[in-house]
C-alpha cells in the first residue's frame, strides 16, 4: 500500500511563486511515474504535470514555463514549482503515483489560492 502527503499549499498573490512536495511511503515510488492534478470547485480534476521514472516532463499548456516538476528518487519526493501564479490557479493540487491500473494512488490534496 502507498500513502501520499502533499506539503506546501497555501495563499499567495498573483505573480507569486510556490513549491508544493509530496512524500510517498512505499517500495515502488522509482519505478512509477508521478504526477500533480489540480481540481478547482466547479470543475473537472485536471492534469497539472507529469514526471516518468526516467525524469521525463509533460506539462498541461496553462502551465508552461511556469510550472516545473521534478523528483528526487532517493527521497521518495515529487515536487511542484510554481512560478508567475494567476488566480486561475486556485484549485485544490492532488499528488498521483501511477503504475499500472492495479497501483493507481492519490494524495489527499492540498490548497493552493492566488489572489491579492
């Protein structure tokens, strides 16, 4: 069984920057891919970036060259940094540990709100 904890949510102005980290307990965390989705109120859970265990980035296009994701393998730790913030950012960001249908995980989510 894999838990997840995101850490780093919180109230920051517009142009604002930042860095949201989640911990994933387990053996499996190298070898999976990692990713952070985003769900606003009202709105469909969307996907923000995601991160393969050989370090390659996808990224949704509202984020782009904003956002970055990364990882550290030794850490079990997937991280968000979040440059330039807009207010259309405000969401509720959910961490994910995909590996296959049967290791499909979800953090518990942590708020993130831009706003002045």
């Amino acid at each position: 069984q894999v838990q997840l904890v995101e850490f780093g949510g919180g109230l920051v102005q517009p142009g604002g920057s930042l860095r949201l980290s989640c911990a994933a307990s387990g053996s499996i965390f190298s070898i999976s891919v990692m990713g952070w989705y985003r769900q606003a109120p009202g709105k469909q859970r969307e996907l923000v970036a995601t991160i393969s265990s050989g370090g390659l980035t996808n990224y949704a296009d509202s984020v782009k060259d904003r956002f970055t994701i990364s990882r550290d393998n030794a850490k079990n730790t997937v991280y968000l940094q979040m440059n330039s913030l807009k207010p259309e950012d405000t969401a509720v960001y959910y961490c994910n540990l995909f590996l296959g249908v049967y290791h499909n995980y979800w953090g518990q989510g942590t708020q993130v709100t831009v706003s002045s």
